[in-house]
C-alpha cells in the first residue's frame, strides 16, 4: 500500500518539464495522507496541475479524517464513492517514490520504490472539489492501487498504478470510457521499479528532511 510519497521536482526531467511549466508543483521527501501535494487533472481542454489534498473528500463526507487515501482498483465500479470519479474525474500523481514497509525480525524496514532509472513517475488517482465549513472549493484525491509484480511482493502487495506518459491525456479526459481507463490498471512491469532501503528517520512525517529518502543499502531491480 502507499503509505507515504516522494516528490522531487520532476519538472527538471524533460519529458515532463512542460507539464509544470504554469505552477511550480508542491515538493517534498515525505509526503502521508491527509497533507497536499500537486495533482494533474483535466480542466476544460487542457490539462492543469493544481494543489489537492491526499484523502478523497466528496460532499457528503462528514468526518475529514475518513477520506481515503487509497482506492483499490478492483473495487472502483462497486463502491459509490469511487465510481463517479473513476468514470469522469481521474487524475495523475507525479512522484519520485513510493514509500513501502517491509516487515522483518528487527521490526518494519522502510523501502523507497522508484522508476530503476530514477525518473519521475505517473501515479493513477481519483480526484473531487470539496468545500469545508464554508470555506473556498478545494481538490482532493485518492490513489488507484493495483497488486504488484512478484518481484516486488516481498516487499509489498499493492502499489498505486503508473500511467505512462504516452497515455496521459487519454487517460485524463473525461470522455475516455472507464474500460479504456483500466488498461493501464495493471502491475508495472517489473523491470521498470527498482527499490531500496532508507533510514527509520521516514517513519515519521515531521522529518522532512531530503537525507531521509537516501539509499542505506543497493537498490533491488529485477533480474530475468
């Protein structure tokens, strides 16, 4: 599961450079759920990236502290609160990781998993407007999570699902169908993740400094 983010400024990778040219994305080492990040998300016909928080807020929701931060890609059609989002608002994440735990004899071994290359990647979610206690309109958003490839199981059995870059805007547009989105619902392939391990120091979200994220061990790749 996504229980926490990382986000470097992937707007100096070029192929994603234009994506943040209007608004500089929110960044951070150690991103948990009920904090913002930047989203991008269709607006009229083109694609906007603004500030959302991580929690899927519809109206109706009446405590903040139950907005989910994750959706499960299985269950989207089945549950009201994700179906109408999954049908006519999606959105992408950009990231640098995904923080996962690895349970062990000496307690949870925190993992950062990342593009092997180390470039920036596209994080599947849901996205809806909501306005508490009056308050001005504001963007929230879950993460669509999908079961992982064997080769990353050990460490975890679920990850947020990567829309390729090719697929953006098809996958943003409102008038995709939902059985066109769910193509790229699906494990990533395993030669495209690596992972590896980072200082306890994660574990806390008050710690944001960028030293936590650095590898204290090599990175895991797959291996045919």
């Amino acid at each position: 599961m996504a229980g926490r983010l990382h986000i470097d400024d992937w707007t100096r990778h070029p192929t994603l450079a234009a994506l943040g040219q209007r608004q500089q994305p929110r960044l951070s080492p150690n991103v948990a759920p009920r904090q913002w990040a930047s989203i991008l998300r269709r607006d009229a016909d083109s694609t906007r990236l603004c500030d959302a928080f991580w929690g899927l807020t519809p109206d109706w929701l009446a405590v903040l502290d139950h907005a989910p931060h994750c959706a499960r890609a299985e269950s989207l059609e089945s549950r009201p609160m994700f179906r109408e989002a999954f049908a006519t608002r999606r959105c992408v994440v950009p990231v640098t990781g995904v923080f996962v735990w690895q349970q062990s004899a000496r307690g949870k071994q925190p993992y950062l998993v990342t593009q092997a290359e180390r470039a920036p990647l596209l994080l599947a979610g849901l996205w809806t407007r909501y306005r508490q206690d009056h308050g001005p309109e504001r963007d929230s958003f879950a993460l669509i999570t999908v079961p992982t490839s064997t080769f990353l199981g050990a460490l975890t059995d679920r990850l947020p699902a990567i829309v390729p870059l090719a697929a953006l805007d098809t996958w943003l547009a409102e008038e995709t169908p939902a059985v066109k989105a769910r193509e790229w619902l699906t494990p990533a392939p395993p030669e495209l993740l690596g992972a590896f391990p980072v200082s306890k120091r994660i574990n806390d979200p008050a710690h944001q400094d960028w030293a936590c994220a650095y590898p204290t061990g090599p990175m895991q790749v797959w291996s045919a």
